[in-house]
C-alpha cells in the first residue's frame, strides 16, 4: 500500500502528525528491510557486479 494512501487513511482517522509520522517510518523501515533481502534485489546487486566483467570480456573477443 502506497504511503500516500495510509497517510490518508491515518488523517481520516484522526491520528496527529507525530504518530503518522511514526507509523509511516516503522512501515518504510519495514519495506525497505523486505527490499533488502529480497533475492531479486540480491541478483540485481549480482549483475551490477559483474557488468565491469562482462563488459571487459567483451573487449578481450
């Protein structure tokens, strides 16, 4: 869910800025932890290593 979205729904709620504020750090901490150990981040991590790599085996044909 889009932080926008929730941030909406927080003010609908009533909840002052401070607590969203909270809220909305726990749930961006949270993602960006999902992200970091996501296996597809992890192969692109992979390939941006070897990219010098390739593009020196490349030169050497």
């Amino acid at each position: 869910m889009k932080k926008d979205i929730i941030n909406a729904e927080m003010i609908e709620q009533g909840l002052p800025q401070n607590k969203r504020l909270k809220r909305l750090n726990k749930i961006a901490k949270k993602q960006f932890d999902i992200l970091q150990y996501s296996s597809s981040i992890k192969k692109i991590k992979n390939l941006d290593n070897n990219i010098p790599k390739l593009i020196d085996n490349n030169k050497k044909q």
